[in-house]
C-alpha cells in the first residue's frame, strides 16, 4: 500500500524530528510533491563502503559575494560540488578579525535548514571561531520529488559524504586553522555525526545533540505517537526503510570515535527516551560527557551557551601544559570538572572568596582549601558553614578538585544564600594505575577530610563562620571519607550531613590490594559508621539517582534498611532521572527541586543562614 505523507511528516520519520521550533525558527522549505513508497520495494544493497567517493574531486566552491558584514561577523553564501550529484547550499560564517581561526561543521535537524545555527554561527565568531552550515540532500532542487523512503538510505548517504567533503572544504580555506576543526550535529546531524567521527581526522571534538544510536531502532521503540501510527498504517514500507537504513545506524560508527564528544540530550524529548540517550553515551568511547536539559527535541538557550563553552574550551583555549594535553585528550572528567551546577548562580558581587587557605602539612605538600561567605560584614555570631567534599577521578585531575566549576559553583549558591561553604582540595585516593590501587590511598584522604573539617572550625572567626558544628555535603566517593567520617571521628564536628549519590557500602574497599587496615575500613565504610552510631548520627539527607549504577545505589537501599533497623534520622530523597553527577549533568527542573529540598535540609538542621541572600538568575 502506498502512503503520500506530507513533506515534514517524511522529514520526521527519515530524522526523528518533532515539530517543536527550534530558535531561531528556521524557514520552511516549499512543500514537495507527494511522495509514494511502494510497500514492495527492496531494500538496497550496502556496498562495502556506503560513504566511498572521490576524495581528490574538485570542491568546486562557488561564493555569493564577498559576504554581509555586521558588527559581530561575515556571512557569506556559497555552495559547493556534492560527490553525490548536484551542488551542496552553504553558509560560511567568519570573525571580523583577519587571520586563521578554528571552525565548526554544523548539521541542522531534520525538519531544520542550515538557519537552524545562524545565530549560534553568529556568536562563535565573535569567540573567533568560524563555521560552515550546509542543507540536507532533500532540501536541494535536484532532489524534490524524490521519495524519503525508498530513497532515505541514499539521501543519508549523500548526507554524510557531503559533510565529510565540508570538513575538506573548511580546512582549504584561508581563514580557517584546519587543525582546528568541531563538528556540531542536531538530531538527524547527531546520527551523521558518528560517520564524520569515524572517517574525518581532521575534527577534533564533536557536539551531537538529541541524537539515537539506532534511528531504526527509534522508529520501532520510540514514545511519539508518529511512530506507532506509521507502523499502523503503512508496516511493509516502514520494515522496508527499517531494512534499508539499519546498517548505517550511528552505533555502527561512534565506536571509532577517538575525540572529545559531548552529547546533549533533552528531558521532555518527543522521539528520544532516556533508555535511547543512554545507549548512545554508552557506546560513543571516552573521552565524553553529557547533559541534560529541561527542553523538548528543540533543546533550550541553555544548551546554545553550554556548546559554545565547550567548542571555545576545546578550540580556543589551548593546553596549558602537556599534562592538560593529555587530559583534554584521554580523561573523560576533564570536561565533567569543567561544568559549572545545573542552578541559578548568583552575581559574582554577591559572594566574597576567600581562597588557597593551607589547611594541613604532609609529606608530599600543602593542602589548600577555598572558602566563599556572602559579601558584606559578617553577623556578629558569624555564619553556619558548609563543607564540601568531593569525589574521586583521574590523579592528574585531582590537584585542582577543589575549583572544579561545579564544587565552586555549588559553594557560590550556597554562600549566597547566607553561608560559609569551603572547598578543600583533597588528595588523590589512589597509590597505582591497576584497579586494585584505586582506592589504597583513602586513609590518607580521610585524614585530610577530618583536617579540613577541623580547620574550619578553629579559624571560625577569619573565614566568617560561627565556629560550631558544620555541615558536610558529600558526593560520590565523598561518601566514604565525607559520610564515614562524620559518623565517626568527626561525630562532635558535624551538625549535619548531605550526601548525593554517595559511595556508601564496602564493595569497592574490598578491592583494594593489600587488603586496608581494619581500622581504616572502619573509619571510611558509611554502612559500618552507621550500625555503630545509630540514633546518635547526624541528621542525614541521601539523595539516590534513579540511573545511577545499580550496586551504589543498593548500598543506598541497604544504608536506609540499617538507619530504619537503628532508629538513625537518615531521608532519602529520590531523583528518578538522575544520574551519577546530576547536579552537574541534569540540567532539568528535577535537579532544581532536589537541591532545593537539600538547601531546606540545610535551613533546617543549621539553624537557617544567617542574613541569606537570594541567588540571582545563570
């Protein structure tokens, strides 16, 4: 049976685009003649190399002028030869300074047109980066009236060929640095971004936003309604452009990705599921990182501002040392480090800091913490203060944990809101590269913990602080040295404890080789802590996200089973779409009611800040 859909519906179902409007909105290409798959049609032989073409072919670039010039860039119309047939519309968008510059690809959405990145083009060149958007095969004259069924796998394929030819033709250009070169894909340009990763050296770092590893797959499992009627109404052309298009799927590619990839994703996506953005972070390789947004498959202004931080990082700003070379490179928490909390910040004039604060001698060094108290004079019983204990990651990232953007961030909202919060630089917990020293190293990390802690309250008085118990907000692996030690030999010194998506249990203790001492087990292990304590431990809120690794969050479930069993005063607070780091990575409405619920913990047990400000808008 043949279906003549109109021609957005075909462009959805070819790129998994919804109908929201992406800003700005692109303009609308003239509606295409019906097109009529037949349900029959066989799908096309793959050939050993889908993407092949002549790579020595002229690019035969055409300029339209020498392009309008504002006060924030040139723009400049032109087109170039397609390997596939017909000529490829582009538009180049370039600083105003003169010189070589770094350059990013751009591939709209499905529904979209090269308009989709004008404005962001717009911006990043007054970063000094340059750009180079191009339309997709069938929004070009050559191809109206061709079906974006029967004829998807060949139109995805010219796609992909025409991008690898555009990151050609940004490296020939006079104004462009060709060692410099992103790529940024949306939806339909996030699928054709795995094929550009794995067959272009040249780009050096990717943006893919809102995109499937399996477009097939998506058509099948996806929760937009589109896709069930099309399966419905028409299931012999919709197996058909399954069969067709299933070996060029993204994650037949991604795997050879060798640079830094960020992956945005929305919470209130129309076509991609969170079990879908999943399966794409987990087969794209290291180095990556994610985030989520409180957005639909349009993505927000949020996301606009995050890709551009990240593209200045990872083409602007240069190494600042063969060490940071290598993590930029290799490290997958060097662009997690780099992400500032997913909540409103305050005005810098809001908070003062008060940094490199010695607060312990060891063998191997000083050990320096930061502190951040609200500006102005200090109330004359000073202000609750708020310890912040990080995680653990890579040794070469460890020596700066204390101005990783999101501990400084969270510390900014918090001084704001009327506290003393402190970020102490702990040391690394690892004494080896091999798994089983990972974490040999933790008892001299709780040392350091319990100095900081210490520190605080004996110089109250310097740092604005009203010298009584503190609270300590832990993370991740925060929650042994953090957790532990506030239920233990820090019992006297905290008030309170906040742990997100803490290590609780001894799973990854009872790795280390040698085995650790007794008495550092038990001073590190959070479960062990609380049996001993029991109704006498702080007050604790836990926050358990819901995609977080299954084994740390039963030791969650297992530390609540002890503190109901002991009468302990322990909340669990439960953010069901958050994953390991979601105050950083979970950008969403969840994420702000979760710390929220956290600060009112916070409010509650110290007393409530005293004099609080009110953090102002990102």
């Amino acid at each position: 049976m043949g279906i003549t859909p109109p021609r957005l519906i075909l462009l959805a179902a070819l790129a998994s685009c919804g109908p929201a409007t992406p800003a700005p909105a692109p303009a609308k290409p003239d509606p295409a003649p019906p097109a009529t798959p037949t349900a029959a049609a066989a799908p096309r032989a793959a050939s050993s190399d889908p993407f092949a073409h002549d790579a020595s072919a002229p690019l035969d670039v055409k300029r339209e002028g020498t392009g309008a010039r504002d006060g924030m860039a040139v723009v400049v119309e032109l087109s170039y030869a397609s390997a596939r047939g017909g000529r490829v519309p582009a538009r180049l968008v370039l600083p105003l300074a003169s010189g070589k510059h770094p350059a990013v690809l751009f591939q709209h959405r499905g529904e979209g047109s090269k308009d989709e990145f004008l404005e962001e083009a717009r911006h990043l060149a007054v970063a000094g980066i340059a750009s180079l958007a191009i339309d997709a095969p069938w929004l070009r004259p050559e191809n109206k009236g061709k079906s974006l069924i029967d004829d998807a796998r060949a139109l995805y394929e010219q796609g992909a060929v025409d991008l690898l030819r555009g990151v050609e033709l940004l490296a020939s250009l006079p104004e462009v640095d060709g060692e410099r070169i992103a790529y940024v894909g949306h939806s339909y340009g996030a699928h054709l971004g795995a094929i550009v990763l794995a067959r272009s050296p040249r780009v050096k770092a990717a943006v893919l936003m809102a995109g499937a590893v399996s477009m097939t797959r998506m058509t099948q499992q996806g929760e937009h309604p589109f896709w069930a009627k099309m399966w419905r109404e028409h299931p012999e052309s919709m197996k058909t452009l399954v069969e067709t298009m299933a070996p060029i799927d993204a994650e037949h590619f991604i795997g050879a990705a060798k640079v830094p990839v960020f992956h945005q994703f929305a919470d209130h996506d129309e076509h991609i599921t969170y079990a879908m953005a999943g399966e794409y972070l987990a087969k794209t390789p290291d180095p990556k990182v994610f985030r989520f947004y409180e957005a639909d498959h349009a993505l927000n202004q949020a996301a606009r501002d995050d890709r551009r931080d990240f593209l200045v990082r990872v083409l602007v700003d240069l190494p600042k040392s063969p060490e940071e070379e290598r993590a930029r490179s290799r490290i997958p928490g060097y662009f997690i480090a780099k992400l500032p909390a997913a909540y409103p910040l305050p005005p810098s004039t809001a908070v003062l800091a008060l940094p490199d604060r010695v607060y312990r001698k060891t063998a191997d060094g000083e050990l320096r913490l930061d502190a951040y108290r609200p500006a102005g004079d200090v109330p004359p019983k000073g202000r609750p203060a708020v310890v912040l204990v990080h995680g653990q990651t890579h040794p070469a990232l460890m020596r700066d944990a204390r101005r990783w953007a999101g501990y400084e961030t969270l510390a900014r909202i918090l001084a704001a809101r009327g506290y003393v919060a402190v970020v102490p630089g702990l040391p690394s917990a690892a004494a080896g590269p091999e798994p089983e020293r990972w974490l040999a190293n933790i008892g001299a990390v709780a040392e350091s913990t319990a100095a900081a802690v210490q520190y605080v309250r004996k110089n109250a008085k310097e740092l604005g602080a009203d010298g009584g118990p503190v609270a300590v907000w832990a993370a991740s692996a925060g929650g042994m040295y953090g957790v532990g030690g506030a239920l233990g030999d820090l019992a006297g010194d905290v008030k309170c404890v906040v742990a997100l998506y803490p290590v609780l249990g001894d799973d990854l203790l009872l790795t280390v080789k040698p085995p650790l001492p007794a008495a550092t087990m038990d001073r590190v292990s959070a479960l062990r802590a609380l049996e001993r304590r029991g109704k006498g431990a702080a007050p604790m809120l836990v926050v358990r996200a819901g995609l977080d690794d299954e084994k740390l969050n039963r030791s969650i479930d297992d530390f609540a089973k002890i503190a109901a069993k002991t009468g302990a005063d322990v909340t669990v607070v439960r953010h069901d779409k958050g994953h390991h780091g979601f105050e950083l990575l979970d950008a969403t409405d969840e994420t702000r009611g979760v710390l929220e619920e956290v600060f009112a913990f916070l409010d509650r047990r110290m007393g409530g800040p005293r004099g609080a400000g009110k953090t102002g808008a990102r």
